[in-house]
C-alpha cells in the first residue's frame, strides 16, 4: 500500500477512487511513564517514553486507514493528514487520526 501526503503518486496514474478514509488510535496515559515525564520536565531533555506513544499511535492510525482502503480494493492513499489530540477530563488521553483519500493506481 502507498501512502503519501501528496494529491498523487509520481510517475502513476489513478484510475479509480474510493473515497475518503480514517484510521483512530486512542492511547491512555500511565502513572508510570506521567512520572517519569515529569523528571524529564524538571531536569530538562525529552521524553522517550511519551514520544515512543506518539509514534506507536501514529502507526497505528496510519495502519488502520490503509487496511480500510485495502478492504475498498485501493491500492494507495494520496492526500494524508495526522492530526493529535488531547482528550478527556484530565487530558489524559492522546487521539492520534489518519485520513485521506482511498484511489487505485497503474
């Protein structure tokens, strides 16, 4: 499956869209690693821990999306945006969504 964040695939033609399509992960904080981000946040530096979630969430959502696409018989999706947020009462939830646009190319 190609994915891309451009309205096409260089050097391919699409002959045949599918439509739009989204792939979600949710990811719920832990006490251990709000801990250690918060040592991280005093002595300074990054935080591997929430970062490691960042990209597990982000594949995740990303991988979602191309089985929905796949499941529509395309075998690309152009266009793709990944946008995060913050969810529930303490903020203690990050929503990673992929979306873009299922087509089939030569």
């Amino acid at each position: 499956m190609i994915v891309t964040t451009t309205p096409n695939v260089e050097g391919r033609r699409i002959t045949q869209y599918y439509g739009i399509v989204a792939g979600e992960a949710i990811m719920g904080a832990n006490i251990v690693r709000d801990f250690m981000a918060s040592i991280t946040d005093v002595i300074g530096g990054r935080s591997a821990a929430y970062e490691d979630q960042l990209i597990k969430a982000r594949e995740m959502a990303v991988q979602e999306m191309s089985d929905r696409a796949a499941r529509l018989g395309a075998n690309a999706v152009v266009g793709v945006d990944i946008d995060y947020e913050v969810l529930g009462s303490n903020n203690g939830m990050l929503m990673v969504s992929a979306s873009g646009t299922a087509v089939r190319v030569e």
